[in-house]
C-alpha cells in the first residue's frame, strides 16, 4: 500500500517558525523574492541597479 508524502514547510520570521501555508500569496511572493535574492548574493551577484547607482555616486 502507497502512503502520499507530507512535506510541511516553514519559515523562520524574527526566531519564530510559521507554516508556508498561513501567509498570503502576496507574502510568499515577497519571501520568495527575498530568498531568491540571498541566494543570488551569496553567488557574489551584485545587481545592477546597485552597479549603476554607485558608478551614478562616483561621477558626482
């Protein structure tokens, strides 16, 4: 007999854990964002927004 796999996620927000499944869509897009982003720069990408808003900082 087959058993469906159960995979809760959460998320830790200010050393409090919350299920993936109590925030709003608008919020996983957010934390979503903000985790891509960690990641990312962690790999050492910088963008490039930031890139031309110092090169903008300089030229001043």
């Amino acid at each position: 007999m087959k058993q469906e796999l159960k995979v809760n996620i959460y998320i830790n927000i200010e050393n409090q854990y919350e299920p993936w499944d109590s925030f709003t869509e608008e919020k996983k897009r957010k934390i979503g964002t903000a985790l891509n982003d960690k990641a990312l720069r962690a790999m050492g990408y910088i963008p490039t927004s930031e890139i031309n808003g110092k090169q903008s900082e300089m030229n001043h």
